[in-house]
C-alpha cells in the first residue's frame, strides 16, 4: 500500500516534523531537537498565540507527525527523508512525497485553486476567496480549502515557532514600527474622511451649495466625475498601506496590487498628460484654427449649405414645400441663434486652450474629460435639433399607426393594453381619412430632415463613446497586473496543477505542486464585459431599429460603464 504525503521541497534537516494530518498529511516543517516531547511543548506554547491562532482557525490545530531522517540525496534536486510516523499511515504503507514551496509571506507568493473569471481588480479580493471554493482533484472543495491554506500557512508557522525558540523581540519590535509607519498615513485618511464628514454636515451655505452643486453637476458632466475618480484613487492609495488583519497573504497581495496598479495609472496617467500638455503648447496655433474649422465651418456652415440643399428639391425628390421651408428656416435660426453665442466666446478659445493645457498637468484623464464636456457643449445645436425632428417623427409615427386601427375598425385598451374592435362613425371615419392624406403629404419631408439630424447625431455619439472608452482604458487598465503576470506567476495565481519530472535514475517520478498563471480573460474580464455592454449599446441593429421607431438616440449612462471597472 502507498500514501501520500505533502513534504515542503526547502526542508532538508533531520528531526521531528510537525504539520497537519487532515485531510492529509502535510509537513510544514523540522524542529531539531533532542525529544518529542520538547517538540511538542514548543509547538504548544506557538499554538497559544495570539497570531497562532489565526492560523489555526484557516488550517487545523498542527502537531508532531513524526520523526524524519535524511541520509543522502543523491544527485536528486527534492529531498528524499526517511519518516517514521507518530500519526497517519502505518509503516506498512510505503510513502510517496509530493512536494510543494513554502511561501514566505512577505513575498506575497501563495497558492489557489483556481478562479471563477471574476475580474481582477477592485475584486481581487472576492477572486482569491473565491477561487477557494472550487473542487481540487476529486476532494471536497472544503479539503482543498483546507489543504491550500496549509501550504500558504507553512512558512508562517515556521518564523512563530523560530521566534519563540530564539526568544528575540527585534522581529517584533520592526512590526511595530512598521505599524507605526503605517499608522501616519491611516491617521491622514482619517482626517481626509473627518474633514469631508464635516463638510457634508456643515450648516455654513457655502459648503452646502458647494456640495450641492457638486453632487448633480456629476450627472452631466465628465470632468466632475473624472475629478471624484482620481479623489477615490488617492484614497485607495491611503487605505492599500494599512496593516492586514491576521496577516492574510491572500488580502495582503489583493491590497499590494490594487495599491501599486493605481500607483502605476495615475503616475502613467500625469507623464502623458505632460507630455500632450507640452504638445498643445507647441502646437497652439494650429490647434486653435482646427477648432474653428471643425465648430464654425464644419459644425454650422455645413449643416447651413445641407438645409438650403434639402430645401430646393434635392436629386428631383420633390418635398412639400412649404413644411421643407418651414424646416429649413426654424433649424437655420436655431444654428444661427447657437452660432452667435459661439461667436461670443471665439475670443475666449485660447483660454480654453489654456484650461485644457492645465487640465493635461493633472493627467491625459482630465484632459479626456473636458474634450467630453466640450464636445456636449459645441455639439448642443445637433442635439436640439435632433430633439425637434425626432420629436415630430414620433408623433407622425404614433398618428399613423392610430390610423391604421381606425381604418381596419380597432381599437386601442389602455387598461388592457390590446386593440379591440370598435365600430367608428362616418364623421370619425371621414377625420381620419383627412388626418390620413395629410400624413401622407407631409411624412416625406420629415423623414428626409430627420435623417439627416440621426446621421448627425449618431456620428456625435461615436466620438463621444471613444472618448469614454478612451478614459475608462486609461482610468483601469490593469498595468502593474501585466507586469506581475510576467515576473512572477504565482504572486497572481490562477489554479494549480501537478508537475511530474522523471528522477536521476529513471526509476521513478517526482511530483510537484504549482501554480497557473492567473489568465488574460479574467485579468481583462471588465474590459470584456465593458466591449459587452458597449456593443450592445451601440450596436447597428440597435441604432437603426431606434432611428426606425423614432426613439431618442442617447449615450451609454456612465454609471453603466463604469459599473464593470
């Protein structure tokens, strides 16, 4: 009969082992001393700590498994002790090792199970916790729970016992300051949180106005919302150097990526923004004749010439003339009315140059936001005269399927939201015969201006989702993740698996437990999810079918795409 037994490949001493025997025989290390039961009276003043304890809660209550001898090893990179058990199989079973690493837990280095393709970041958390609950081999996944906490948990068990046989306090004395260290920055969110407590609950006008204004400016407009990114960021800084409870390596390298990450993107985040702030400094002039001709050439006199057009009978489509002219004439003085406040504040453009250049110094991000806010801005007379035609659109289409109940002798039940049949009099019949030629006169001409404020209007939403796509890719992008994927895999971890490499002398295997990299599909899960939701958006069946029913056209809501990130 053979059993197993998992032996930590840095172990290499002879002594008495100690460890964990359920689910299954795990040594997490070697005391090299004279008897067991100095063994065991060490291992019992360990258990009694307070940080013991923690331990014990996640992995067992460890003992003394029995006593190992090393007497050559051979050319073999794993060691090959002899074990004569206290606990577990008898000496009639043979035993076969296989070996797994021993994480130190400053190294963030540590086992799972694998993930369940929740994303990465924000939830990292949630992704490790939860890895654990997913089988391992054919054992219940509360085994493997257990059996992956003992192998994460041995090297700690290991520094107690070292720390309590060498009886020093300098280890001690170094956690302590750096807690201490720690503690500067938590006593600064603190203020940060009390400070914007007292905000919130100030009776000063001011403040609340302020506050006020802040809180629904945020609805409409990117920069403010970019602004409480980039204040929830900093906070997420402070918070990532705060002491772990119980010293959870799992939570502590969920804080150190979420920590470091953030530190990468907004450091990221200010070097291009410098850069494209001395960009437009060394480009001004030419970014401030592009931005006339793409707001008074292209935005206003363009749309002016395609009116006029619309408005002589354009390729031999002969509309009505007098509602094209009315059309004509009211969208034309809605352009004209916007183009003289644009106008107005031509002389103000380098100074909004000026903002965007100062906005680049805060990151590429804010800059991001305010050509977002900016193009709302400049692109409000498409959008209001997108609200009148589709408006007029909707109406003409309601009408017309009021009168196709009519003509066929139905009914609409609100109450019961069905058509009924109805028996209607010749007055009714005749009103709707009326209504009828009049729709089918004058539908043409508000189709073919509708048209051409969708097309406008679709083509504003276009650029307006790749600058939001643009900014949540800079907000979020999962860079010191990458890197950490490629320098060392099992700091991210995404399952294990058994490597079998063939001993010197080909006679047998040795069995090792290692650790997948975490996967590019979770790693990228909210950029898939947020391509998801855009594309369902934004998708053309989708546009065209609302373009068809007269439904308004409008962006993704922010939260909705921000919800995955």
């Amino acid at each position: 009969m053979m059993s197993s037994t998992f032996w930590p490949c840095d172990v290499t001493r002879s002594g008495f082992c100690y460890g964990w025997d359920h689910p299954a025989l795990c040594v997490a290390g070697v005391l090299e001393v004279e008897e067991d039961s100095h063994a065991d009276a060490l291992l019992q003043r360990v258990a009694r700590s307070a940080e013991a304890q923690a331990l014990i809660r996640i992995c067992g209550t460890p003992r003394i498994l029995g006593r190992c001898v090393f007497s050559s090893f051979g050319r073999s990179s794993y060691p090959q002790p002899e074990l004569k058990m206290f606990y577990g199989p008898s000496q009639a079973y043979s035993t076969s090792y296989i070996y797994y690493h021993r994480h130190d837990a400053n190294s963030l280095r540590f086992y799972a199970l694998g993930s369940n393709g929740t994303r990465l970041f924000d939830l990292q958390d949630k992704v490790l916790r939860s890895s654990l609950k997913h089988s391992f081999s054919h054992i219940a996944s509360n085994t493997g729970q257990i059996l992956v906490n003992q192998w994460n948990s041995a090297k700690s068990l290991e520094q107690f016992i070292e720390r309590e046989q060498r009886a020093q306090t300098i280890k001690t004395q170094e956690v302590n300051a750096g807690l201490k260290a720690s503690s500067k920055f938590t006593a600064v969110d603190k203020k940060i949180q009390c400070t914007i407590d007292e905000i919130e609950s100030s009776t000063n006008v001011f403040w609340r106005v302020a506050s006020f204004v802040f809180v629904h400016s945020r609805e409409f407009s990117i920069v403010v919302q970019q602004i409480e990114s980039r204040a929830r960021k900093l906070r997420r800084l402070l918070r990532g150097v705060q002491p772990v409870p119980n010293g959870d390596v799992r939570l502590e390298s969920s804080q150190y990526i979420e920590f470091y990450n953030t530190l990468w993107i907004i450091l990221n985040d200010l070097i291009i923004g410098i850069a494209l702030r001395q960009f437009l400094r060394q480009d001004r002039q030419a970014f401030l004749y592009l931005f006339k001709l793409a707001f008074e050439d292209k935005a206003v006199h363009k749309i002016r010439q395609i009116l006029l057009w619309l408005d002589s009978w354009p390729a031999g489509l002969k509309l009505n003339t007098e509602l094209s002219r009315f059309y004509s004439h009211s969208f034309m003085g809605l352009i004209a009315l916007w183009n003289r406040g644009f106008q107005t504040i031509i002389p103000l453009i380098p100074m909004l140059l000026s903002a965007l250049e100062l906005g680049s110094a805060f990151g590429v991000t804010m800059a991001l936001a305010m050509v977002c806010d900016l193009v709302c801005v400049f692109m409000a007379h498409v959008q209001l005269c997108y609200m009148v035609s589709v408006t007029v659109y909707g109406q003409l289409l309601r009408l017309t399927a009021s009168l196709w109940n009519l003509f066929r002798g139905r009914r609409h039940n609100v109450l019961r939201n069905r058509t009924d049949p109805w028996d209607y009099d010749v007055d009714q019949l005749l009103l709707g015969t009326i209504l009828f030629t009049l729709v089918a006169y004058l539908f043409p001409t508000v189709l073919v201006y509708y048209i051409l404020f969708a097309i406008m209007r679709v083509s504003t939403i276009l650029v307006y989702a790749s600058l939001e796509t643009a900014l949540a890719f800079m907000n979020y992008f999962p860079l010191f993740a990458l890197m950490l994927r490629v320098k060392d895999t099992q700091r991210s971890p995404g399952g294990i698996y058994m490597k079998v490499e063939p001993t010197e002398g080909g006679n047998g295997v040795h069995v090792s437990v290692e650790s997948h990299a975490l996967p590019l599909a979770i790693t990228f899960s909210q950029y898939v999810e947020l391509w998801k939701r855009l594309a369902k958006h934004y998708h053309p069946f989708r546009l065209v079918r609302y373009v068809m029913l007269g439904r308004v056209l409008d962006t993704i809501p922010r939260a909705y795409v921000h919800s995955t990130t």
